[in-house]
C-alpha cells in the first residue's frame, strides 16, 4: 500500500517551519512533521495517518545540533549546572557516536546504541521518537530517568515540559497540533553517578515486553527508578527510588520491587508482572555493579 496524497514542505528554519506547520495544521490537524521518518513512514505508507502537507524538519540546522551548556574547560568533570541540550532532528546513531562527554556518564550513548537496528538509527531521531509516544520505545522512559525536559516551540512561543509529563499515554503527548519539539535538555551526571538500563526482547532489535531505567546522582540527589513499556506513558517508582538511594542494595528484592510495581500500575497480569519485576531488578542491579 502506498500512502494517500500529500503535499510535501521542506522549511528552510526554524520560524519558517512553525509558521508552515500552524497555517496547514490550525483547527484541522491535518499537517504532519516529519524528522526521521521511521514512524510516520509506515503510518503514511499504511494509511493510518493521512495528512494534506507533510512539515520535513530533518535539515533544519538549529534543531540538529548536540550542545554542552555549563561545562569547566578542559575537564572530564562537570560543573555543578551542567546540561547536555540536543536537537530534535538529530538521530539516534548521532547520539551514539557522540563524546562520553554528553551526559557525563554514557547514558545516552548506552541507550542510543540499543535502539532497533543501525539503519533505523541512521534515520530516526531523538524528537520523532518523543512525539510518537510509542509505550516502548526508548527515549520516553530514558529522558524520564534523567529527569530531562522537553523544549516545545509553536505560534505562541516557546515552553518546557518534563519529559516526565510529556507522554500523557500511549501515542499521546502534551504537544498541540501546532507545535513541534525543538530540543531535549537535561543534567550532565556528575563522576560518582551511576545508572542501570534493561530491556526485555524476544530478539535484539525489537520492541521489549518490558523495560526500565535508574539513575542515581549523589551529587545532586537524583535518584529515579522507572519501568517502562507499560502500554502507556512510562512509570516512576519514586518510594523504590528513594529506599535504594537511602539503603542501599539491601532494599532491593524481589518483593519490595513488585510491591512497588503493584502500587504503582494496575491491570498487570502474573507474566507481565514478572517481567516487569526482572527488568526493574536488573537495570537497579546495574547501579551498584558499575
């Protein structure tokens, strides 16, 4: 099947693209932006999305860029505001090929490299994951353990959400039909910090059945433990979170793990609970092995 017809638009920048998509997209919806292609391809090619104008953003130079705001010249150790900011339209494979530097840790660049498959991290990129809002996917759950934010950007200016907040539910997020994800902002980890990321899959390359990531900072205080791949937005066990930073490993077992995951999702039948429980239990494991 091939998509239903469009017109496609290929800004030259960043006004011009949020003045493109909000003519075509005001009251209707009926425009599409479109960064990496790796989603919304298929959903054209399928017929489950049927835009009159497709936005293409992939070449817009300001929202392609990886930037490091705060960081001490010439130092492996980030300064106490340090953030990491990357542009929309960068893509996954760029994020894996960039200096450890980043996020301080390789977080990103650990995630990044776990995305699907190379060809598919050549194209997609960081912003079209986000605003697809599949439950599965990376990005979402990721950015949620940081505790990123995402910068939105559309007629009535620009405005930050916490990627926490960003995914309302499965292929839902705050965005308006106007407006589009300029960049992702978050903390540069300082040298004591430690993570853990995990994913359950039938095979390497596919969606997992069950995901989660923790990242623990002493040196702000960050510490969030979060499952995802839920079939909705992902889930922050801040009470687990918060034992593990102030116990240790001794307040991770299996029990405390599932009781927190009880508390915090309904509707998880035994296998789904287990698998959920492994892969808390392995990304948290992870903290204190590294």
């Amino acid at each position: 099947m091939k998509a239903a017809r469009f017109a496609y638009e290929r800004p030259v920048d960043l006004a011009s693209a949020v003045h493109t998509l909000g003519a075509h997209a005001l009251g209707a919806g009926d425009a599409k932006p479109l960064a990496g292609g790796q989603s919304l391809g298929p959903m054209l090619n399928l017929r489950l999305a049927r835009p009159s104008h497709v936005i293409d953003l992939s070449r817009i130079e300001a929202l392609r860029r990886i930037e490091s705001q705060g960081l001490p010249a010439n130092s492996a150790l980030p300064a106490a505001q340090a953030r990491w900011r990357i542009g929309a339209a960068v893509t996954h494979a760029e994020i894996e090929d960039s200096p450890a530097l980043l996020d301080g840790r390789g977080f990103m660049r650990h995630v990044a490299t776990g995305i699907a498959y190379r060809a598919v991290r050549n194209r997609g990129t960081i912003g079209g994951s986000l605003a697809h809002a599949d439950p599965a996917a990376d990005w979402p759950l990721a950015l949620n353990a940081l505790g990123a934010r995402v910068c939105i950007i559309g007629p009535r200016g620009r405005r930050d959400v916490s990627a926490a907040e960003f995914m309302r539910a499965g292929f839902s997020t705050v965005l308006a039909d106007d407006e589009i994800i300029e960049a992702v902002e978050g903390p540069v980890l300082s040298a004591q910090a430690r993570w853990g990321y995990w994913k359950i899959c039938r095979k390497t390359g596919e969606f997992p059945e069950a995901s989660a990531a923790a990242v623990f900072d002493p040196a702000s205080g960050h510490a969030r433990i979060v499952a995802g791949a839920l079939g909705g937005a992902p889930v922050a066990l801040a009470g687990l979170a918060a034992a593990v930073a102030r116990l240790g490993s001794v307040a991770l077992t299996s029990n405390a793990v599932d009781q927190a995951l009880v508390d915090a999702v309904s509707g998880l039948d035994a296998v789904e609970r287990k698998l959920h429980v492994t892969a808390l239990l392995r990304a948290t494991r992870q903290v204190f092995q590294s």
